[in-house]
C-alpha cells in the first residue's frame, strides 16, 4: 500500500488545505508530514527545531515520510523541507505515486504566512525566507515532481479539484 498522491512545495503553497480537500474528492484518508512526526515525538514542530534542531526534526520528518510511503494509503502532504533529505527524494521516487509540486510566487506565500509565528525557518523575514528557501529547494522539487500546479490565485478547494482532474485525465488515479 502506497499514498495515492503526494504534495510538496514550498511553505504556504496550500500542502495541508488542499490535501484535505483532495482527499475529500478522492474519498480517502489525509495525513501531514508535521502531523505523523508530531504523532511519533510528542511535541510541536516548533518545539522539536526549538529543543533539538532542524537536523533533528529532518531526521524523524525522514521516518515518518518512510513509513507513509510504505504503509498509507490516501493523500499525504509533505513539509516543505522534506525534499532536503536524499534518502526522502529517492523513496517519493521509488514508490512510483503521483508527486504534486505547488507553487505560488513569493508575494502570495508571503501573504498566506503573515507574520510566520507558527514557522520556524520563516519567522524572521518571511518573504526573504521564502525566496531564500525556493532558490534552494527548486530543484529538488522539480526532481520528485510528477505534476506541477500554481496556486496563485486559486483557493484549495480549486486547486485540489484541478489536481484530481489532472490526475484522472493522466491514467494515475484509474
């Protein structure tokens, strides 16, 4: 059993509210990355990067994504910085489920953080932090992408019923 599709981006690309609304169409069960490594340490991950670090919370981040991979069977939403891990790359790769790469530009990510209390990496500078983070990440996104989507201007629900479609008209969710 492997997730039926799978979402990355950047932070505030839409991950966690259109895979919910996704996985209302598609009638099956949503699970986040933060969420399933909130669930196996017992703590936010603002306290993991607070208490243990980033290299820390990567590391249960990578576990818990190995286990969805294997193990769950629905929509599952990554954190934006789970492409960092190698290892992470080639299982996206390996289980052979449609990747979704969101993208918005960085006036519309920025807008949707605010402030960026809730985001560790964000909170100084959101905007700056977003660039910085897309500049970095881009690749890796592009590498386990299946399928890109822009959110610029689309609310979840449509973006999730653009994807859906996406997905039925190319065979993957047959």
């Amino acid at each position: 059993m492997t997730p039926r599709v799978v979402l990355v981006g950047l932070p505030a690309t839409g991950k966690t509210s259109t895979g919910k609304r996704l996985a209302k169409i598609l009638a099956c069960p949503f699970a986040d990355s933060d969420e399933l490594v909130e669930a196996a340490t017992g703590r936010t991950v603002t306290q993991l990067f607070a208490d243990d670090g980033e290299t820390a919370f990567r590391a249960h981040e990578a576990a818990a994504i190995a286990d969805a991979l294997r193990d769950f069977d629905g929509v599952l939403a990554l954190g934006g910085g789970a492409v960092l891990d190698a290892d992470t790359r080639t299982a996206l790769t390996r289980a052979a489920v449609p990747v979704v790469l969101l993208r918005a530009s960085v006036p519309t990510l920025a807008d949707r953080v605010g402030d960026a209390e809730s985001r560790p990496l964000l909170a100084a500078d959101p905007a700056g932090r977003l660039a910085a983070l897309g500049a970095e990440r881009g690749a890796w996104y592009d590498e386990v992408a299946t399928v890109v989507v822009d959110t610029d201007g689309r609310t979840p629900s449509q973006v999730a019923s653009h994807v859906a479609a996406v997905l039925h008209r190319s065979g993957a969710l047959s």
